[in-house]
C-alpha cells in the first residue's frame, strides 16, 4: 500500500565552486577533472524535484573557496528547531560550519548551539522518532554523541563504522519513514556489535547489497513516501516500492566525485 508523504523543508548549497583539489576520502581523487556546468545542472535536477513533490528549498550561497559547501547536510543537525553547528574534522572544510550557522541566525532560527566536540551534521546522525543515530569511525567524535543528547533532549545511539568507504553514517544507513522508524542500511560498513544493535532496533529493516552500497544508494533523501537515491542503486527500486515507497533515482555523478549525492546535498530544517 502506497505510503504518504508529508511536506519538508531542506537546506542546499549549489555546487558553482565545485571542484576536487584534495582527498580527505576514498571518493575523491583530484586528478579526476569535475565538469561543473554539468554539477550545477545536476543538483539543479535534484532541487527541482523537490519543489515539485511540494517541499521548500531554501538555499545557502556558496563561497568560492569552500568548494564542499554544495554537501550542506554537513553544516547542522536541525530538530524541533533547534540548530546543532558543526565542527569539521579537516581544515579544508573548517569554515563551512560558521556559514551555515550565520544563515540560520539570519533566518529566524533563535536557538543555535556552537559544538565543541567534532561532528559533521547530517552526516554523522540520522533522526528518526525516537532516537538519534550516530555514526563514528571516521570523522565524529564520540564525545559529540553525548554533545547532541544533551543539546536536544532525545537518546543517542552510538554506531561504529569500519569501512573507510563509508565514512559517514549517511552513506551506509538512511531513514525511510522518521514516524514508523523505517531505515536501510548496508551491514558490511558497520563493526559486528553495531550490526547487532541495528538488528535489534530495526528489525524490519530493508538491508541493502554490497552494489547499491558502492553506488551510494545509502546516501538517499525520503519524504515518508518519495525515496530520493542515486540512480545506479538499482537494486533497491523494487524492495522499496514492496514496502509501499515510491524510489526516485536521481543522477548527481559529478557530486559523487566528492564523496556524496543525495543525502550529502540535502539539509533537513525539522521546525
């Protein structure tokens, strides 16, 4: 049966100063040339798609020597209003936190907390109803898990990721339905008691392949009903739309030379 979608309101940075200089994870390799024009239009697209499914897109200005900014679900964490900053664990990306944290200060946003620990936003926690998933491994600090508990109230789940692919927690899990507390993710990024634990928790889960793990099928945006996800998943069309999901492929190839796609681009402000 055809699940329902509720309205949502995003935060995105377009890609106009994208480019690959340098390598902070295994996606990146600088001497691979980023065709920018062809970004642009590809985020574009993945705008586009979400005003016509009836969200909100508001957009961040990017600046011409943060060429990572376009990956704004890394900026902020965003529940119930409230507006946990980032902390980058690389100085090439130090600066993005303090942009996106002006903009929500200019945008009526009254309640914002500097982190002291390093987190990268939506990259590393993932909300659903109950609780806050919380990825660490690679670039989350530990102690930002009981940053974030305390910041919003809600419990914190740790989770260890192993695999260097897989850097943030957005790239091997992603939140279906944030109500009915219905992920996917891939197995092989997470260690073995971690594995249990998500077991535990989501017993229902749609477990993903290695193949559409490698095509950053993870790395997905829903609506409670649309499934925004990399187009070359396409493993995951048909268990998604068996749970009743309508899955929207999108291709942002450009973007994944950085290391992200859909998720990575997106920024949920939860009011």
């Amino acid at each position: 049966m055809p699940r329902s979608a509720r309205p949502r309101r995003y935060l995105m940075c377009p890609p106009e100063h994208f480019k690959v200089t340098y390598s902070i994870n295994p996606w990146m390799d600088p001497a691979k040339p980023v065709d920018v024009p062809l970004a642009l239009a590809q985020w574009e697209d993945l705008r586009d798609r979400y005003r016509a499914l009836g969200h909100t897109v508001e957009e961040l200005t990017p600046r011409p020597d943060l060429p990572d900014m376009v990956f704004a679900a890394n900026g902020a964490t965003v529940i119930d209003g409230r507006v946990l900053g980032a902390r980058f664990a690389h100085a090439e990306r130090t600066q993005e936190a303090a942009e996106h944290l002006a903009w929500f200060r200019a945008n009526g946003f009254t309640e914002t907390g500097e982190p002291v620990h390093i987190n990268e936003g939506e990259g590393d926690f993932a909300v659903t109803s109950r609780w806050i998933l919380a990825g660490r491994g690679f670039r989350a600090s530990p102690l930002s898990h009981g940053e974030a508990q305390e910041f919003f109230g809600r419990p914190v789940i740790g989770l260890d990721l192993v695999d260097p692919r897989y850097y943030h927690l957005d790239t091997a899990l992603a939140v279906l339905d944030d109500e009915g507390d219905d992920v996917m993710y891939y197995p092989g990024a997470f260690s073995p008691g971690s594995r249990a634990v998500l077991r535990r928790l989501f017993p229902d889960a749609l477990i993903a392949g290695e193949s559409d793990a490698a095509a950053l099928g993870m790395n997905a945006v829903s609506d409670g009903r649309h499934v925004l996800l990399p187009q070359g998943a396409v493993g995951l069309f048909e268990p998604l739309r068996a749970r009743g999901y309508e899955p929207v492929g999108i291709d942002l190839g450009e973007l994944l030379k950085g290391g992200g796609s859909v998720k990575c681009c997106t920024q949920e402000l939860r009011s």
